[in-house]
C-alpha cells in the first residue's frame, strides 16, 4: 500500500515501499520478524523464518485497507496503472497464498465502505467510533474530511459497495493479467507448478506456494478501467 500510494500515516509508517521490503516479504513471508515498530513503540512479529510459504496469506489490499482510506477508493485508483500492474505480478507470483479482495482482480470501481446494519443507538456509537478511530490519520481528521465519511449506518453507503459484476466483462485488461499471471503461477516450475521445491537463477532451493484465493462479494458503479 504504502509503495503504491505514497500514504504513510499512521499505522502505514512502520513501511517504506523500499525494493528491500518486498524482497524480505517475499523470502520469509512477514517483514516484521520481531523488530521495533515505530508506530507502535515496540516489537511486532515474531520469527517465521522456518515456515513453509503456504503458511502464509498474501494480498495487496483488504477490506480493512480500502475502507480506512475515508473514500473506499481501491488501489487501482490511488496509484499509476504500471505500478498497479507491476505489484499485481509480484504478489501474484510469489510465495503464499494470494488472495484477491473482492473485485480487485477486474479493476472494480465500485469504493468498499464500512458499513453496518445496527439499531439507532448502537449505530450512533459505531459511527462516533469511525470517526474516533480514523483519526489517527492526518488526512482524514480534518473537519472537512469528518463531514465527508460515509455513514456506515446509511444503508446507501452499503449500496455504494455493491459491486458490478458486468465489469468482469467491461475491464477485460486488468481481467487477462490476473488471468495469465495465475496461468504461470499454475505451470511454470519456478512459481509452483512442479508441485514441489525448485532452483532458482541462483541455484538456491526454494519452495513456491501454489494456489490462490478469490475473494467473490456482493453485487455497483462505473468508472472508466485504468
């Protein structure tokens, strides 16, 4: 997120979107392994160098993610269509088990908002508690960014989350890349396909995952694809 964005406020300053990060997320599956977090004044993570990679759950945005964003907007629409693109392979092709939040994989423009379906007064409480809880964010503790959160009670900001399954057919090139890229991770050794550990260009063993997990979600909007 924060390689894609830029974004690193709050809980996001722990990360640099360093080329590093990535290489160390891919090789041992958390990048915090026990060190000092600086948003969270100490140590996070433990050790996991011994775990196989299908241990581990890989993604680039979840619903936590997209919905802390104040907008709902989805990563394709906060960053440049080739970063977009190029993160999409790398998380597609390394280690783990990728996981695709709910229309990522064809560029749904449809925002994912928090919602909830409480009573009046737990309602009151969940959406004082939105706010409460956003503000740790800089950009959205603004005034003007508080007016403009969605009422998670609101049962249009749910209908706004809905997603269009037409742009499946719609968003064909964002589609074909999930597509191809889950094709060679499926058939090519190196990502997988073997079933079982394989050299790499350095001649070291190593030990893709090999299967991945859609995320598929409700039935909303139209915005032109990346």
């Amino acid at each position: 997120m924060v390689a894609l964005t830029g974004r690193r406020e709050a809980y996001y300053s722990g990360y640099h979107g360093r080329p590093r990060e990535f290489v160390a997320a891919a090789r041992h599956g958390f990048l915090y392994q026990g060190q000092r977090n600086q948003w969270e004044g100490k140590a996070r993570g433990t050790p996991t160098l011994d775990l196989p990679a299908e241990c581990f759950v890989v993604f680039v945005q979840n619903h936590d993610q997209i919905a802390n964003s104040g907008t709902g907007e989805r990563c394709h629409l906060l960053t440049s269509p080739g970063r977009f693109r190029a993160m999409t392979a790398y998380f597609l092709l390394m280690p783990g088990i990728p996981m695709l939040f709910q229309g990522q994989e064809f560029a749904a423009s449809s925002p994912f908002l928090f919602f909830a379906d409480h009573r009046s007064e737990l309602s009151r409480d969940v959406r004082e508690g939105r706010h409460s809880f956003l503000a740790q964010f800089p950009s959205l503790a603004t005034s003007e960014m508080r007016a403009k959160l969605p009422d998670p009670g609101d049962v249009d900001t749910f209908r706004r989350s809905v997603l269009d399954l037409g742009e499946r057919h719609r968003h064909t090139s964002t589609d074909s890349l999930h597509r191809d890229l889950l094709t060679l991770r499926r058939t090519d050794p190196l990502y997988g396909g073997s079933g079982g550990p394989v050299q790499d260009a350095d001649g070291e063993w190593v030990v893709p995952g090999q299967c991945a997990i859609v995320l598929a979600a409700a039935p909303s909007a139209a915005r032109a694809e990346p």
